[in-house]
C-alpha cells in the first residue's frame, strides 16, 4: 500500500499481488469505452478485456519488470524479508538539505 512516488525505500509484493490505482474493470471501461459500447455482448467483452488489461498491467511481476516492486516475495519469506529490510533501513536515509531531524532521546 505504498510505491516509491510516495516515498517508500522499498517495495515488496507477493506472487499473487495485484497492483494499481483502479480496478482491471473500471480501468477497462474508461480505456475501450468506445469498443464496449459498440461491442455485440459488453458484459463478455469487458470481461475478456479486464483479464488481459490485469494480466498484462496489475500482475506483481509486471510490475517489478517496470520498476515498480523492487522484489516478489514468497508470503512464507515475508517476516524474514521485512526484518532484513528494517535492518538494513534502521540507519535512516537521507534528508533534503534543510530537513531537522530530532535525535532520538
């Protein structure tokens, strides 16, 4: 439930995770509205279309291919994968210059 644009340092997804901002339905009825408008049997066809929109964009590893999910993550491996990313994360990032951070009591 986050991305890099929001500022993660790391993205994680399982397998089975679908990513995006809307739905494979509604984003297919906003990109062929025209073709299932005109379409013999809209309901087959928005369906078709929805799986291969969710298949070719929402599918975890479409989106590490496009840089968006640094890594697919077994749901087995999830705590070991998230303690090494804390770990790993706990020296803290940097800042833009100007930003005051409190040291920690």
């Amino acid at each position: 439930m986050n991305s890099r644009d929001l500022g993660a340092d790391l993205v994680l997804a399982w397998p089975e995770a679908e990513l995006g901002i809307m739905s494979a339905r509604a984003a297919v009825g906003i990109v062929h509205r025209r073709e299932l408008r005109i379409a013999g049997d809209p309901d087959g066809e928005r369906t078709r279309l929805a799986d291969a929109y969710a298949e070719q964009h929402l599918r975890a590893d479409a989106a590490a291919a496009g840089g968006f999910v640094d890594e697919i993550v077994q749901p087995v491996e999830t705590r070991l994968r998230l303690a090494l990313a804390l770990r790993t994360l706990a020296g803290g990032r940097e800042r833009p210059a100007g930003t005051v951070v409190e040291a920690p009591a």
